[in-house]
C-alpha cells in the first residue's frame, strides 16, 4: 500500500518569481537574459530566493512587468535583437509553494 502526498514547505504571497529555465544558478545568485522595450538583451544579474523546482523567486534585479528569455539562453547574445513572443504562465500556485 502506499500513498502520495504534497508537502507544501514554504509559501509567499506576491512573490515575483520566473520559470527556472530563464536563470543560469550560482547559489543564491543568478542571470537572466531581459528583453529591453526596444527589443535587444540586456543580461541582469538576480538575487534568488525560493526554488519550488519550477520556478524561481526573484528577490532584486528583475521588475516584474520585464520580459526574460526562456529556455536555450545560450542561443542568445547580450546586444542581440530579438522580436519577443509572449507566453502566459499559469497563474495558479504551483506545487511546493510561492
């Protein structure tokens, strides 16, 4: 017999957090890639907080009306224009927290 179950260690409300594929970790700091408004990316360093496996809370570095680049970061270069494509995350609490 077994069961499962999920633990829920830490939570914060309004927490500013970004999914974990647009952070390059070193402990408690990390990189962003940022899209400016005029279309170019910018590298932003983060302070990091909460990882719930998913995403990642972002404690300074990052306004959350910017837009982060996700997934292959090495595809892009700082100086680079990009046209950026949108994409909604669900804003249900996740498992784990934040």
């Amino acid at each position: 017999m077994y069961a499962e179950t999920t633990l829920g260690l830490q939570q914060k409300d309004n927490a500013l957090t970004v999914a974990i594929e647009a952070v390059k970790r070193n402990g408690s700091n990390g990189t962003a890639l940022v899209v400016n408004s005029s279309g170019v990316v910018e590298p932003r360093s983060l302070t990091l907080g909460i990882d719930s496996g998913q995403r990642i809370e972002v404690l300074s570095g990052l306004k959350d009306s910017e837009q982060v680049i996700i997934g292959n970061l090495n595809g892009f270069q700082p100086g680079q224009h990009v046209r950026p494509k949108v994409v909604v995350q669900n804003e249900a609490p996740t498992e784990g927290g934040l």
